[in-house]
C-alpha cells in the first residue's frame, strides 16, 4: 500500500468517527455513557471473536501484551472524556481531544528524542487553528475542560503505539485485543456501579451497532492497517478532519449550522492535512 492509500484509510475512520458524534448524542438521550461503553466495545469484541472462529484463525500471541496496552488507553480516552463532557460543552470537548494533534509530535520528541520535519510542525499548527474556528470553544477553562485535556493526552498516547505496534503485528489480531480489553473493563466498570441500561428506543440500538461495527470494528481497523505505513504525526494531522466530518453529518442530520467561521475553520483543516501530504515536495 502507498503512503496515499494508508492516508485514504485514516480519513474514512474519521469520517466514520465524525459520524459517530450525531449516533452518540442520540443514543445517550436513553443510555448512560458507561453502558455504551461497555455495549459498543462488546459488540465488536464479540463479532471479532466469532469471526476469528468461524474462520479457524487464531490471535496472534505477540499481540496480546501490546493490545491489551492499546485497550486499556483507549478506554482511559474515551471514559475519561464521557466524564468531561458532563462538564463542558460539545463544542470544547471536540477542540480539546483534536488537540491530541499537538500531542503527538510533543511526546514522540519527548519519548524519542526525534522532532518531526517542518511540514508536519506547520502542518500541525494550520490544523489547530482549523480546529478553532470550526468548533468555536468556550475560553472559560473548568474540570470539564481539564478532564478533556487528559483524554487528548490518553489519544495522543494511542496513536503512537498504534503506528510502533502495527508495524509488526497482524492488524485484526491487534485490533481484536484492544476491543476485548476494553469491553472487559467495560464490564468492571458496571460490577462496581451494578446498574447496566440496555437500549429500548431503536435509533438507540441502531446507535449502538453504528457504533460497535463501524465506529469500533472498522474504524481501528482501518487507523491501524493504515498506520503500518504512515507515522503518528501524520495520523494524528489526518485525523483532525473528524470534527470536520462530525460538523458535516452534524448539519446533514441533526440540523446543525455551520457558519463563515466554521467554514474557514473547515477549509484550514483541508490545508493542514494538504501540508502534511505534499508539504515537503514529494508525491506519495
């Protein structure tokens, strides 16, 4: 696969996460965050399990550890900001977890002692901006705010490890483990609270498969194919096009509006992820 189709891959799982807003805001108007937690991650464990069956392949052992670091940070991610959304706006939690796009590049210099190109740097800050004008947060900081900056830390984190772990593991194994790692604390989560909602309305349970199928199944399936290939700064710039697609699906179905601002927000995000792609005079 070339660099232009591992991209391709990242886009379409944001789009398909930028979907899943206008699902979640719909199905947790009947059920608590932590049911559909714990419902979409064992959805996908469960399918994923059936068809390691049905098919006679097994999980590749060398997997197991690295997924089940995978899957204990992205249920930190998402739990972590389920929590600050009780706190913030919509708006604020989507610019701050997109931030993770800083965070990438900060932790791999950190961690790696190795600073991306420049292409990227610039890249990186046009999307910030991008990201700005199209969510329009509130500037006031509080817990909500606070609790949402350690997700995109949590999401960063993710998308490192996503790319050194790819690169030499078989993708739905890995895959496989993190949801089903997830799902488990999932089901921890629900022993200590002891109370479990289980969707009645059916855009509810339509939600809940959206979100297990394609919002877990194929989105970390194509985030992770794509990153055998492409390095976590680029990811993380690509994938900054998800509150993008989450404004888009968000006017087509919610009837949400979408300004001047956020418009030229939209076009800065296109412009980073064109930087990051051809910035340095390559073709992919």
């Amino acid at each position: 696969m070339k660099w232009s189709g591992a991209s391709a891959l990242v886009v379409l799982a944001a789009a398909i996460w930028g979907l899943s807003f206008s699902f979640i805001k719909i199905t947790v108007q009947t059920v608590d965050p932590l049911s559909l937690l714990t419902l979409r991650f064992s959805l996908a464990a469960f399918l994923l399990a059936g068809f390691f069956f049905s098919t006679d392949r097994r999980v590749a052992v060398s997997c197991i550890p690295k997924g089940i670091g995978l899957g204990l940070t992205l249920f930190l991610a998402i739990g972590v900001q389920t929590v600050g959304l009780q706190y913030t706006t919509a708006t604020n939690s989507a610019f701050i977890t997109a931030l993770s796009v800083v965070w990438v590049p900060l932790l791999i210099a950190g961690w790696y002692r190795r600073i991306p190109p420049a292409n990227l740097l610039f890249a990186v800050g046009v999307s910030v901006a991008g990201l700005f004008l199209l969510t329009r947060p509130e500037l006031a900081f509080n817990v909500g705010d606070a609790l949402t900056a350690i997700c995109a830390v949590f999401f960063a984190v993710h998308i490192i490890f996503t790319s050194k772990f790819a690169q030499k593991e078989e993708t739905l194994s890995l895959v496989f483990v993190q949801l089903a790692t997830a799902a488990a604390l999932g089901w921890l989560g629900i022993v200590f609270t002891g109370k479990i909602m289980v969707p009645q309305a059916p855009e509810a349970m339509v939600g809940v498969l959206y979100l297990g199928i394609f919002g877990n199944i194929v989105g970390y399936s194509l985030q992770t194919r794509a990153q055998k290939i492409i390095e976590a700064t680029r990811a993380g710039i690509l994938l900054t096009t998800e509150p993008l697609f989450a404004a888009a699906f968000g006017f087509l179905l919610l009837q949400e509006t979408l300004g001047i601002l956020e418009a030229l927000g939209a076009f800065l995000i296109l412009g980073g992820v064109w930087l990051a792609e051809f910035g340095n005079g390559k073709k992919r």
